[in-house]
C-alpha cells in the first residue's frame, strides 16, 4: 500500500498484500534524473512500534516495456503485527535519493530511525586552519511529518559551540533546494548566535551576493555529535522560492554545511554532498485487506493480434503478484504502465499474435498475494474478420466441456441452429439426475454454460465421471467428463 502520489525520481513504490509465509514483494520506480552510472536500490521498511529496520536490495525487474524502470525485491518478516512501514532509497558513491519513514507525532528531537541518512560524509577533510573538530560534518539526515521538517547535522565532535569567546563565530546550517525554482536562492534551517547578525532560524539565502531574510523560526537542539533542527511547512511555504510542498518535481535538494565566521571574512569550513529528499512515506496494513476488483475484455485485430486487457484496482494500492491471462493451453503475464492501482489506470495487456478460426477459452487471473481475484472459464471465437458474436451453426451440435478432467467448475459448449427451448441437464454414472443448469428457451447461435459442481441443492459433488445432455426439440446428445478434487 502507498501514500499519496507524488512524482519524482523515485515513485510508485508500492507493496503486495501479506503472502503465505510473511512474506512481502516490493516495487519501486526510479526515474533517474541525474544519470547515475552505478547505484544501489532498496526498501527500508519497518514494524510500527518496533525499533529494528529491514534494508530489502531490489533487483531491476526485466520486463519490458512495462517495468522499464522498476525495481523489485521481498522480504520475509518475522512474527509481523500491525503496520509495515517502508519507503524507497537509491545510493550512489556520492548521491543519495531517498524517502523517509514519516514523524507522525511531530515527535522533538525524532527518533534516531525515523531519520533517512543522506550521502556518507568522510570525517577529517576540513580546511587547514579550521578552528576545530565540531565543524567537520560527519553526515546528514532528514524526516518530515504532516507539517514540519526535520534534518540532523553529525559532526566529528566537540559539542556545537557558536563562537570562540571572542570575535570568531561559527554557523551550522541545513539547506533545501526547490529544483523547480530557477533563482540562485535556497533556504536553510540555520543554528548560530551572531549578535545583531544571525540567531536560530529558518533564512531565505540569495546564493549569488550571500545576503540572507529570517522568514521563521526553528525547533533547535544539541546532543553530543548531533544537531537536530525543525521548521514549520508553512513557514517554507512563506519563502517565495517554495509554491508548494513537496516542489511539483516530487523533490527537494538538501544538504549541510558549516561556516566560520571572523573579522576578516567569512569562510565555509566543511559540507556534505547534496542529496535528493522525496517526502513520502508507505504504510501496508497488516488489519486488513480488501480484495482487488479486474474489469476485462478481449479485442481482435484480424490477422495482426489478439489483446487481452484487464483493468486492476486495489483500494489498499496493493501490486498484483499474480496477473496472469489463460487462453487456450497457455498462462500469459501481463503487464501494465501505470504501476498505481488504487486507480482507475492500472490495465494490465498482454498481446498475442493472431489466431487460427475457431472457439478458444480464456480466463483471468490476478492476486495482490493474500486474495485471489478469477473470471470465469469464458469462450470467443475468431473469425476472419474478428469476434463472431453473430456465427451461426448449420446444425445442432454439443461440444466436449473445457477444460477436462476438471477440478471448481467446466465449461459447457453447444452450437443451436434454430431458436428453442434447450435443456441441459448432470447426471452421474448410475443415472441420477445431479442438476439442471439450463432449462429456457434461447436464440440461434454459439453458446456456453459453466458447471460449478455442485448439485440442484448448491452442495458441492464428489469426485468421479458425470454426463451431460443437452435436449432440443427432437435432439438429445450427451458426453462424458470427469470431476478431480
């Protein structure tokens, strides 16, 4: 299941239901805007109310051209209750693109895990001279929740001091970036105490002459190597670089940085590579599932391709670990573009090349991993010019049912070359009369009829050979199959 929808470089990461076993497979799309030679995808996930984090590695899941950029992976989890939390990330040497799990309760300072790490950030590369440990950042995280951000400064160590005693100061700040804004301009949640000059707060920052606005203040604070910082959304949203959070490329850039602050001039001491933030957080409920609903439909283009079309929709936005297409002998996967299915646009196709004249019997198949979503064994058939729904039989003829042996339920063909009454009766090898499954009057043409093995009385029948005989008018035919459980 997932949140909102958000575009961006990563989306769509999504979960199936609970699988036999506790097991789970994940999806993600990744959009790489960047042209990362090398990466790493995974799924962070975790059990609400329980500490451990999972990292699940996903694979790129070969399937063209539906999954041309998606990701899968699954994990066992062992005793899960409650919720399952997870969101997406992508790792490369000096990149990081990541979602976070979500603060729900605006919890200050957050939980160490509820952070996203950003890029590694390697301790002792400051410049010579700079004044001390404490400005060598030593990493970068960030969380949000429905209203408010949250980002962590590490440092190497020696506290967060904000001066020397005397005229040098020094300022820690975490910078966001709206990648839809053109300016040269950001915002920064900044931790510093420079009289007359800077306090803690969030700053509109003109990166071309370095002059800077306080547009709101911040949650602030220190505990041993780690800074924790909050703003507001809506004090964001004040700064004229932000129309909206998230940005509407589904992202924000971010990353720290440390400043020294003299008498001579300002100089950066140390920061952390940028990283790509996409606030979004996906939830699987573990409570309850709903099942998923298909819409299907057949189409023939003569002599170039059949395509088999099956619109998903989950309510829990659950991907289809089965989606399968039965025509003739053959399971086919399906595949779809649009991988969000608490929609309306998730259909899922699957193209076969043209086929001989004739009946043929098709059914679908989907399941989000916990239910199981079937049509009917159902039955077209092909003519040169496409779908015959008008072919009609010279004579009255019974066809053998499909498939057979069976084991739920079997379809029954009969081809009428007249409007009559037709009967369409089970018997069972003494001769007993087991159900009668058609008794009306019906037009001329191709018709089929499912047997769901079960009785006049709606029990469900044992195992063995039954016949069925269809009567029209003077006509009687009967033939033999066989029920398997």
């Amino acid at each position: 299941m997932a949140s909102l929808a958000v575009a961006g470089p990563i989306e769509n990461v999504t979960s199936s239901a609970l699988m036999p076993g506790d097991s789970v497979i994940f999806n993600l799309d990744f959009l790489d805007p960047f042209g990362l030679p090398i990466f790493d995808v995974s799924i962070q996930s975790r059990i609400s109310n329980f500490p451990e984090i999972y990292s699940i590695p996903l694979e790129h899941l070969d399937f063209p051209p539906y999954y041309l950029n998606t990701y899968e992976g699954s994990w066992i989890f062992e005793q899960p209750v409650s919720v399952i939390e997870y969101y997406g990330r992508v790792e490369a040497e000096t990149l990081v693109i990541t979602q976070s799990f979500r603060n729900t309760g605006n919890q200050f300072p957050p939980e160490m895990m509820l952070y996203a790490d950003l890029a590694e950030e390697a301790v002792g590369d400051t410049p010579p001279g700079t004044p001390g440990e404490w400005l060598d950042l030593a990493g970068s995280a960030i969380t949000y929740s429905d209203d408010r951000i949250f980002a962590r400064l590490d440092n190497a160590g020696g506290g967060w001091p904000t001066d020397d005693g005397g005229l040098e100061f020094y300022i820690y700040a975490f910078v966001l970036y709206n990648p839809d804004d053109p300016g040269l301009s950001a915002t920064a949640l900044v931790y510093a105490d420079v009289p007359f000059l800077l306090d803690p707060g969030l700053y509109h920052v003109d990166l071309q002459d370095t002059t800077f606005e306080r547009i709101g203040g911040i949650q602030y604070s220190t505990q041993g190597n780690n800074l924790h910082m909050s703003c507001t959304i809506g004090d964001l949203l004040a700064d004229p670089d932000w129309d909206a959070w998230p940005p509407e490329s589904g992202f924000a850039l971010v990353g720290g940085l440390t400043i020294t602050v003299s008498l001579i001039e300002p100089s950066l001491s140390d920061y952390t590579y940028p990283a790509a933030f996409v606030p979004m957080t996906q939830f699987l409920d573990l409570y309850e599932n709903h099942i998923p609903e298909i819409d299907v439909s057949i189409s023939i283009e003569p002599d170039f391709s059949v395509t088999a079309s099956a619109l998903y929709f989950d309510q829990d936005n659950n991907l289809p670990v089965q989606k399968n297409f039965f025509f003739d002998w053959g399971f086919y996967e399906m595949g779809s573009y649009v991988h969000q299915y608490d929609g309306d646009e998730a259909n899922f196709e699957h193209i076969l090349p043209p086929q001989i004249e004739g009946w043929h019997y098709y059914y679908f198949s989907f399941s989000d991993g916990d239910e199981v979503v079937e049509t009917p064994m159902d039955s077209v058939y092909i003519s040169q010019t496409g779908i015959d729904d008008t072919h009609i039989p010279i004579e009255f003829s019974l066809h053998q049912n499909y498939p057979n042996p069976f084991n739920a339920e079997t379809l029954i063909r009969f081809n009428l070359a007249e409007p009559s009454r037709v009967e369409l009766i089970i018997y069972d090898i003494t001769g007993k009369e087991v159900a009668t499954i058609l008794d009306s009057h019906i037009q001329s043409g191709p018709h089929s009829v499912i047997w769901n093995g079960k009785n006049s009385a709606g029990q469900p029948v044992s195992s063995g050979i039954y016949f069925y005989t269809t009567r029209s008018g003077e006509i009687s035919t009967s033939r033999r199959m066989l029920l398997i459980k």
